[in-house]
C-alpha cells in the first residue's frame, strides 16, 4: 500500500503501527480517499525530510510554524475544504494533526499531543523518550489507568497510564463524556504495579504520565 520509505519512516522514526492507518483507510466509507490518504502522507513524510535534511532548527516557541508544518498544513486543507462527511474529514485531520505534529517537534511531540477522541494513528513507543523525569520515580510505582472494561477484559492494554488516581478516574468517566460511544457503565479504572526500570516515558506534571512496555504489565485488576 504504501512505498516502502514511507512504511520504514512511518514505523521507525514516528513510531506509528501502520497497520492502524491501512486498516482505516481501506474501510468501505474511505474508499474514494483511500489514494488521497495515501498520496497526502507520501508528500508529508517527503516534506518533513526535506526539512530535517536543510539542517535548519526547530524554533519551538518562535509561534512560527517550520516549512513542513506549512506544507502538510496546506496540502492537508486543500483536499478537507471539500470534504463533507464527517466521518471523512476526521480521518484526513488526524493524519495531519500526527505528520504536523512530528514535523514541529519530532516524536516528543507526536506522542504527547496524540488525539484520543476520535481515530488517530496508533503509536506504539519502543524505546525511552527524551526528555522525561523517570529519575524522580519510585523503584516500584503504582499506576492507573481509565479505559473501557473490554480493554482489561481483553487483557489489551495502552502504554499511556498515570501515577494518579484521580486522572485515571477523569480519562475513565469524564473526560470522553461528551462522545457517542461513551458508556459509562462500560469504563473502569485499572491498578497495577510496575518496575521504573521498564518506564519509557514520564512526565509527573498535569496528568502524571507514565509510558509503559505492555508486555511487562503484570497483575493488573479493577481499581476497587
């Protein structure tokens, strides 16, 4: 589907799972825009290496976007200004909100600015994120996180938790509030331990974030 540079970039530099792009795209109800998803994200990812191969500096507080942040901004809005299903439109906003994103601060940016509300490329990290304050943590920490009851039925957990119950709680019951699949009676908190060692990102201001390694989630339960 994709050339094999974009797929690399996608999957290597962004960490995204391009699988959760080509299962989205190619859904009945994206099929007249499928190319258009496909051509846009070739010229994003072409954008964003023309502008770290200039060697010029990412200016974070100039309120100034860079020129691939331009580009994908532009070449994003010339095809939404013609889109009228909902359901089209938020699709080709995501992937630009994600290459915009990366294009202004690389993977830092992408991960912590993801939208969660609607579908958003998936972003798996594999690796520590700089910078971060895991050094602040506790050996062993306590971690929770607000998701749907499918998500601990399924033992399908994401890597975003957080060292606060209180967040948790809010990411479980308020926060998605507003959005048609919200049930209420189908969202649960969870709790767990797990080891500093295997942290991949923190950030203990606003939502006390902690990034995890799914695969090293042990004994997870419903926060009672």
């Amino acid at each position: 589907m994709f050339q094999s540079s974009d797929y690399d970039f996608m999957s290597e530099n962004m960490k995204i799972d391009v699988i959760s792009i080509e299962s989205k795209i190619s859904e009945p109800f994206f099929a007249a825009y499928k190319s258009i998803a496909i051509e846009s994200i070739h010229a994003f990812i072409e954008a964003i290496k023309g502008f770290e191969a200039s060697g010029k500096k990412r200016e974070l507080y100039s309120g100034v976007d860079n020129e691939a942040e331009e580009y994908i901004n532009s070449y994003a809005l010339n095809h939404l200004g013609n889109v009228e299903d909902t359901n089209i439109y938020q699709v080709l906003d995501a992937l630009r909100h994600a290459f915009v994103s990366y294009a202004y601060n690389g993977l830092r940016q992408l991960y912590t600015r993801q939208e969660n509300e609607g579908w958003y490329p998936r972003i798996v990290l594999t690796e520590i994120l700089m910078p971060n304050d895991i050094d602040s943590l506790d050996e062993v920490i306590t971690i929770y996180r607000g998701c749907g009851y499918c998500d601990f039925k399924n033992r399908k957990y994401g890597q975003a938790w957080t060292t606060s119950l209180k967040i948790a709680q809010d990411f479980a019951y308020v926060h998605y509030a507003g959005q048609d699949w919200f049930r209420k009676d189908k969202r649960t908190v969870l709790v767990t331990k797990y080891s500093r060692d295997d942290v991949l990102f923190s950030d203990q201001s606003i939502e006390f974030e902690v990034v995890v390694n799914v695969n090293k989630l042990e004994n997870v339960q419903i926060y009672t």
